[in-house]
C-alpha cells in the first residue's frame, strides 16, 4: 500500500510540472517525472485521430469516410515528419541553453524554430488546399470517395499550420524540462475535440450536423484551443521559458543552426513517413475503399499505442540535452540507457494488448463487417512487427 501512494505522490508531482534539476539526482526518477507527462501528451496527440475514426465510422458513407480520415491523415504525416524533426532540435537546442543557465537564449532559439515551421508550411498548406481532391486520388482513393472527402482534407491540410506550432511549442516547453505543460496543451486540445465531434459530425440542437467537415471543424478548432493555451503560458511563463515580442524577430544564424541540427530528424521521419504512404496507396489500389478503410482503422489504433512511445524518447532528448549543458556527458549518456529499458518493456505491453483486444477495437470503430475483418488481420499483423 505505502508503495502504491508512493508511486501516486509520484504521478502528481509529474504532472504538476514544478521546477526540477534534472542534472543531479536519480536519473530514473528523472526520466520517469519527465515521460510520464510525455507518453501523456503523445497520447493525447493520437486521440484525434481516433476520436475522427469513432464518429465518421457510423456515418452512413463510413468506408468513404474512415478512407479519407486515413489517407489525410498519411499525407499529414510529411507535417508530422517536418514538425517532429524540427521539434527534436528545438527540444535539444533549448535544453542545452536550460543546462548551461542561459534561460534567454533558450527562449529565443525556441522562437527562431517557430519560424522555420511557419516558411515551411507555406509550401505545404497552399498546395494541400488547392489540389485535395487530386491528392486523395493519387493516394488511391475511388472518384466517388474523393469527392465525398474532399472538403475534410482541404480543412485539415489548412489547418497545418497549428499543428506545426503546437509541435513545436510543445517542444521548447520539454526541452526546458515542462513536460507537464505540454501535456496540458494537448489534453486541453483533445478534450475539446472530443466535446465538438458528436456535436458538429451529428449536430446538435441548432448546430447543423457537418458530417465528415464536422470532423475536420473539430479537429481544427480542438488544436487552436490548445496554441492559445500554448502562447498565454509562453508569454506569461513563471519557470525557466518567457517570451517577449521583441524576440519575434529571425535570426539567420540561429535558423542556420537549428535546421542543421533538425534535418537528420526530418529526414528520418520523412522515410517512414514515405513508406506509411506508399502502403496506404498500395491498399486503397490493390484493396479498394473497404480494404483501404479496414488498414486505415488498425494503422490509426496503431498509432494510438505507438506514439507514448516518442513520449519517452522526448524524455531521452530532455535530459540528455541538459545534461551535456551541465558538462554530464556520462550522466547524459546513462539516461539514454535507462529510457530505452523503459521503451522495451513498454512495447511489449503495448505487442500483447494490441494482439488480445484486436476484434474489440475494430467492432467498436466501425459498424462494416468486411472493414472489421480487415482491420483485425491487420493489427495482429502490426503488432507482431
């Protein structure tokens, strides 16, 4: 019993988000104050995504609509892959500066990172809304399924540019160790979503029922919820991070040097992010629109149990980050190898769940049998892997 409260006392200190020295002390306790708020926060970033998936799945287009929910959502995983790439070198560049005292430099190198994703959303946002309709077609969607979505992907890929700043805000709150404060953004932003999906999908009293636009009205407006939340605290910061507007100003050098640190990171993602959507073109062609929304529906559940897993190596780049500003590198190097048994056992939970509660899921995301079949083959297949 003492243990279980412990542990309890434990939770709520994480996510509080207090202060902390992740310099000295346990390095597991360290790594644990900080993925705890972390694997949260990426779970909470994988619910909108599932929350879209339960309510448009019992529309009566349901394989049109889960279709065009996952083909989107494989074409936003380029942002994914820009704004993960550019949020691990925005995390490591401002814990270093934590690490080394240098709280005002951390503070402005975090919003030299937040110009980078706004120049690079220019060239993704214009096109993304211009030729929706076009990319669902060459994802391999029907003509009959990209017309139905077309509206949902044009919001979605409009709205781009907010899930580039709650990436990356995100990212300069974890990298100063308030990995509490990111969650918040993020469980502020789904619970939000969550509120306005039933209610703007399937309307509700003098709100008319969207539909699938509903979802991606939802989806929008949950995150911008989420980027208020982000800058009230940026700009009224009580911990290590505060803005002013007169940092709102680029910095070639700095730009320079965090693109330099960010671009293996984007590059990595990016393949995977290639072969994701390689894959879902493969099944909408070769598999059709209920093949197609039968993947869609695993890849999306997937995802749900996948992403607290960057949670912890969000906590990696945190200490590590901090600890070589502090001139630790030994100590850096130890909180890499304590992460990363925390990720295994994590994943092994995660392998058999996923094998077990298959057939639960995929009958509670959607009302098509053939669809349910699919997806069911297809999680015990991914979580084999």
């Amino acid at each position: 019993m003492s243990r279980l409260a412990s542990w309890y006392k434990f939770t709520i200190r994480a996510l509080k988000g207090e202060p902390e020295d992740l310099t000295k002390g346990s390095i597991r306790a360290g790594v644990l104050l900080l993925a705890i708020p972390m694997m949260l926060e990426m779970a909470m970033e994988s619910v909108f995504a599932v929350v879209d998936l339960y309510f448009v799945g019992h529309l009566e287009h349901s394989s049109f609509a889960v279709q065009t929910v996952g083909l989107t959502e494989s074409v936003l995983a380029f942002v994914y892959s820009i704004a993960m790439g550019l949020s691990m070198a925005t995390t490591a560049i401002v814990a270093r500066r934590i690490g080394e005292n240098e709280p005002e430099k951390a503070s402005r190198s975090g919003i030299q990172a937040l110009f980078i994703g706004m120049g690079v959303n220019l060239f993704i946002a214009i096109p993304g809304i211009i030729y929706a309709e076009e990319i669902l077609m060459l994802m391999g969607s029907s003509a009959t399924s990209a017309a139905y979505g077309k509206t949902f992907t044009q919001i979605m890929m409009g709205s781009t540019f907010i899930i580039m700043l709650l990436f990356l805000i995100n990212a300069i709150f974890r990298g100063a160790g308030n990995a509490a404060m990111a969650m918040k953004s993020l469980w502020i932003s789904s619970i939000a979503n969550i509120i306005l999906c039933p209610i703007l999908i399937n309307g509700f009293g003098p709100v008319p029922a969207f539909g699938l636009v509903g979802a991606a009205l939802a989806t929008t407006i949950g995150r911008s919820f989420g980027v208020v939340y982000q800058f009230w605290h940026l700009f009224n910061g009580k911990h290590h991070i505060r803005v002013v507007l007169s940092y709102f100003k680029p910095d070639f050098a700095q730009i320079k040097a965090l693109v330099l640190v960010a671009y293996p990171a984007v590059f990595q993602f990016a393949i995977a992010s290639c072969s994701w959507t390689f894959l879902a073109n493969l099944v909408a062609t070769t598999g059709g629109d209920e093949g197609s929304a039968g993947y869609q529906t695993a890849m999306r559940l997937m995802m749900f149990f996948m992403l607290p897993a960057w949670g912890l190596s969000g906590a990696a780049a945190t200490l590590v980050g901090q600890n070589l500003g502090a001139k630790q590198v030994e100590r850096a190097e130890r909180s890499v190898y304590v992460t990363a048994k925390f990720n295994l056992i994590y994943m092994g939970a995660v392998m058999l769940i996923s094998m077990l509660l298959a057939p639960t899921l995929a009958h509670f995301f959607s009302n098509d049998s053939r669809v349910q079949e699919i997806s069911i083959q297809a999680m015990r297949i991914m979580a084999s892997g």
